[in-house]
C-alpha cells in the first residue's frame, strides 16, 4: 500500500499571501510601538537590517528546498549539510519557539479584545483564541490555506489604509494644523542626529535579536512547500518576493508613522498604528485598526502553530522524535503531533495565567523566539553554505544550481550566520530580554545532550534525513569529478 503523505492543499496564490501573513503579527503592531518608544525614528534602520536578514535568509532556503527537497526541510537539511545532533537541537529549539510564540499571540489577542468586551478576562478570549486555532489545524491542510490566506489579505489591507490616511495626514488633507511635513520627525530647533538616535546607536544592536522575531514566520513558506501543488516554481517566487513585501507591507507603515507619531507617544499598551490615527481625530478608523489587530494576532498564531506541528512531524520522520509524531490521519494530517503540540501550548498558556503578567510575560515570550527563531535562520544559511562547497567539490557549477541564492558563500555567512549569532550574545546586555535566555539556551542544547546520549546508550539508533520516497544527495547529485 502506497504510504500516506503531507496533502498538497495549499494552492500558489495561498503561498504567496501566507509567506508575507506569517510575519505580520501582534508584534508588529505592539511591540513596535515598544521599540518607538525605545529607540525614537532609528526603529527605521532596525527595520532595513532586519529585512536584509530575512532577505539572506528567505534566498538561502530556496535554494535548499528547490536543490535538495526533504519533508523534514531545514530541519533534514541540518542534520544533512551540518551535524545529526545540531539538527536535533535546531528542531526541537524551533518547535518549542513556536509553543511560546502562539499563547504569546493568544495573550495579545486576549487583552486587545478585552478592551472591546471587558464583561469576559483576558484569559477567556486567550483561551477561544487558542481553541479557534486549534479547530483549524485539525482540519484539511486546505483549510488552513484558505482561512490563513485571507486573514493576510486582511493585515495588508491594514497596512495599505494606513499608509494612505498617514500620507494625506503628512499633507495637511487631515489633521488640525495643515500640512505637517517632516516636523514630527524633525522638530524645529533640534539636533537631526539627536532626533533620529535619542537614544543613541549602541541600541540599535541591542534590539536587534527582537526585530528577527518581527520578521519570524518568513520560513513557514518553506514548511509549507511539501504540501504546495508546484513547489519547484511556487517556492523560488515567493522567497525571492518575501523581502519587497516585506519593505511595502512592513517598513513603509513604520517610517510614516514615525513622521505622525512623536516617539515619546508610543507604547505597549494597544495598537500603535491606532494610538496615531486616534491623535488626529480618526477615533472610528482606528477602532476598525484596532479590531484588525486580533486577526493578526489569530493569523500569525495560527500559522505559527502550523509551523510548530510541521516541525515536529520532521523531527518524527528523521528519528529526532517519537515516530507516533509522524503518523497521518485519513485526512493526511499529523494528528498526534497537532495534539501534543497544542499540550504544550495550554500549558504555556497556564503558566501565564499563573503569573498573571500581561504585557511583562508577552515580551519575554517573544524574546524566547527571537533566540529560538533566528537558531533555525542561522542553520538554514549555513546548511546552505555547506551544500554550495559540497556540490562545488562533486564538479558542479552554479548553473547547474536552481534558484542559486545571491552572494554566496559571503552574504549567507556574514548575515545569515555571523550577524545573527551576534545578535543573539548582545541580548545579554539588554534587561528585558536577558531573562529569556535561560529558557532560550536549554531550549537548545537540552535536546542535543539527549541525542548524544541516546546514542551512546544505543537507545537512539539514529536519524532518518529523507522520506522513503526522496533521493539521496547522491542521487540528485553524482560526483561529476571522478569522471
């Protein structure tokens, strides 16, 4: 009997709106008011180099999943191209970032819709978040397609409005004085350099790990390409188009509403777009921004736990976790998986109930997936790295590569690798973050100390990299210099 496998229900167009969704969640338009606030107009320059980042990134693992598919994606591609026992710390530190990304999405959905109806807790909206999210990914892979999509199509069209209502505010259309111009962003009589860096530069280095966890959910188009009906075509196209979403959707809203917005107005507490539209008398506009909000939140959560299950069932099918994990249902879904995944998720959620710290827990739950997320950038840039110098060594030439990634070895390694591991050892000077790091390491290396010591043990006899049906490197690619 032919054995079952992930369905390909995701359709092209899904793909695309799914690949730029994924990274527009409550963050962007909370905790960016947090970094506004933190670090004044200099959020623009956090922004770009993450973008670029993400950019390095997104082109790395085309390449990857183009050259060498495997169900278990960057997760088989590290085991791969760098070390069985990395790969273990990589997909399980990926899997539990999600697990501590999503109730941080239910959390925020919760206290924006307490806001609407404060008759019900904040825990009770977090908790028909998470079930809402729960029901969706219990059912056919096209329904999440269908139900994420559109849900993106809502943040876009978010940010679109935005940015028209912002422009005609610059302008003096709206507004009470006229046209203001630059002068929120540089007031009369002031120092420019002061203006954009009232804080200084060093933070723009110490806020770096935060805004990758901005642009986190970009790879979930990869996790996704196992069950896309095109993925040699649709995959390259849309990591390749990650990065000028990214600068139309993300970082275009955020340099206009810094020119509305002094920094000292920006904050935590609710939607920072909808605290700069209400300034100018748009109360109405900004309670439908405001609303949208939660879909993003509900979106981004939703993909995020796609995205935890995926990587599960990939460490299931390479040995990296029980096999039950693996297992599909009639509907050719990993039933179990979804299951213990959402276990863990309450039980994150629980742990927030307990300490009953809102907005303090919601940014450290997302500073644990900043460390965690950028784990799982950092081994698909050099995986990507290690099979370029593989396929080099075997006679091959960059055109015999689909979807090269651009630059490389030098930009994989200098962004990809170097600049987020850089980013990561500078959360040590930032207090806000600090604390994350003792979950964020063990989160890594406890996986891997088990791997070792299964296998010395002979209680792990090993992992599987590839699915019974894919080829091997070899395969794909024979060494062409002993010919």
């Amino acid at each position: 009997a032919k054995s079952l496998r992930l369905q390909r229900g995701i359709r092209p167009w899904m793909a695309s709106l799914i690949s730029i969704g994924g990274i527009i969640g409550s963050i962007y338009y909370m905790v960016s008011g947090y970094l506004i606030a933190e670090m004044g107009p200099s959020v623009i320059l956090l922004y770009a180099i993450g973008g670029l980042v993400i950019w390095t990134v997104m082109q790395s693992f085309a390449e990857l999943l183009v050259n060498v598919p495997r169900q278990g994606n960057f997760i088989s591609h590290s085991a791969e191209f760098i070390s069985p026992t990395w790969a273990v710390g990589t997909g399980w530190s990926y899997w539990f970032n999600w697990c501590a990304y999503i109730p941080s999405e239910a959390v925020a959905g919760g206290i924006i819709m307490h806001v609407f109806a404060p008759q019900l807790p904040v825990v009770a909206w977090a908790v028909i978040f998470l079930t809402m999210i729960t029901i969706l990914n219990i059912i056919h892979v096209g329904g999440f397609g269908f139900v994420e999509s559109s849900l993106s199509l809502i943040k876009i069209i978010h940010n679109v409005v935005f940015c028209i209502v912002a422009v005609l505010i610059i302008f003096g259309f709206f507004g009470n004085g006229g046209p203001i111009g630059f002068s929120v962003l540089f007031p009369p009589n002031s120092d420019p350099f002061t203006d954009i860096f009232p804080a200084g530069v060093f933070i723009l280095i110490s806020n770096l790990a935060l805004i990758l966890v901005n642009f986190q959910g970009s790879e979930i188009v990869g996790l996704a390409a196992s069950e896309t009906q095109n993925p040699d075509k649709v995959v390259p196209k849309a990591c390749r188009q990650v990065v000028y979403r990214i600068l139309r959707v993300d970082i275009i809203p955020i340099l206009l509403l810094v020119m509305i917005l002094p920094y000292s107005e920006a904050g935590l507490e609710d939607s920072v777009f909808s605290l700069a539209l209400a300034k100018y008398g748009f109360t109405e506009i900004a309670g439908v921004l405001s609303f949208i909000v939660l879909t993003a939140a509900f979106s981004c959560a939703n993909s995020g736990f796609y995205g935890a299950v995926r990587a599960l069932y990939g460490l299931s099918l390479e040995g990296m976790a029980p096999k039950m994990f693996s297992r599909l249902s009639k509907q050719c879904t990993p039933m179990y998986a979804t299951l213990f995944t959402l276990l863990i998720c309450w039980a994150v959620l629980s742990l927030w109930w307990i300490s009953n710290g809102e907005g303090e827990l919601y940014l450290w739950l997302l500073s644990v997936s900043a460390f965690t997320g950028a784990i799982c950038w950092i081994s698909i840039c050099y995986s990507q790295v290690i099979f370029r110098k593989r396929i080099y060594e075997r006679g091959y030439l960059k055109s015999d590569i689909k979807a090269p990634a651009p630059l490389s070895p030098y930009v994989p390694l200098l962004i990809g690798v170097v600049l987020e591991i850089f980013a990561l050892v500078i959360l040590v000077f930032n207090e806000d973050l600090r604390g994350s790091l003792f979950l964020s390491i063990p989160a890594v290396t406890v996986p891997m100390i088990l791997y070792i010591i299964g296998r010395k043990t002979g209680r792990i006899s090993g992992i599987t990299i590839r699915h019974e049906d894919e080829k091997t490197f070899d395969e794909l690619f024979p060494d062409r210099s002993q010919l």
